[in-house]
C-alpha cells in the first residue's frame, strides 16, 4: 500500500523541479511567451508514472499546442529532473490541459448572466407595480 505522505513529498518535489525546467531550462518561445503554471501532479501509487496538468493563460487552441510540445520534451524534462533530483527511478511523464479552471470560469459566467436576468426581472416587476 502506497504511503500517502511519500506520494504528497514526491509530488511536490515534481511540481517544483519541472516548474524550474519549464521556467529555465526549456528551449521552446509557445511556453515562454505564455504563462504556464502546473495545477495539479497526479502520481501513481508505485511512483512510475506522473500526469502533469497545466493552465495557461493562452487560448484553448495554443493551451493545446502547448500541451502537445511538452509531450514531445518530456524526454528531456525527464532527463533533467533525473539530474536535479534522487530518486531510483524518474517516472514516466505525461502532460495534460487542466480544463478545470475552463470548467469553473464557465459555471461563473452562467451564474453571472442569471444574476443579471433576475435583477432585470426584478426591475421590470418593480416598473409594473409602480
């Protein structure tokens, strides 16, 4: 049974290094021209494999482009974290577009335009009593 508090450690430690890679080490202008942060790592419980989710401020168009350059450097990145870190094995990386964020600026969205059709409504209702 995996340890939980290992996988948080590891996870973390991931989160940070290829924070520092994307930020420093990486060669590639789509990435360095827009904000790319990591959301969220999710590591398996024998810590081979880590999806990495990330956001951007970039459209969903270039998100997903971003999405598919640091697939094809995951090689590298993983090269470069088995430099920067010690552990046995690196695990195998896969990155992913975090659409949660996408998700929740839309449930926002909704419940602002339904925040503003009731106030209309409450308005017109208050023009007819008058």
């Amino acid at each position: 049974m995996p340890n939980n508090y290992r996988l948080a450690k590891v996870s973390s430690l991931l989160k940070k290094e290829i924070t520092l890679i994307l930020q420093n080490d990486l060669e590639n202008n789509l990435i360095k021209d827009h904000f790319v942060n990591i959301s969220k790592v999710d590591l398996s419980g024998d810590l081979q494999h880590c999806k990495i989710y990330i956001t951007s401020t970039a459209e969903k168009k270039v998100r997903k482009e971003i999405v598919e350059n640091l697939n094809i450097a995951k090689s590298s990145i993983r090269h470069n974290l088995g430099q920067r870190i010690e552990m046995r094995r690196v695990p195998e990386i896969t990155f992913k577009d975090d659409i949660v964020l996408d998700k929740g600026l839309s449930v926002l969205k909704l419940l602002d335009e339904l925040k503003n059709k009731n106030q209309d409504n409450d308005v017109e209702d208050h023009d007819a009593n008058s």
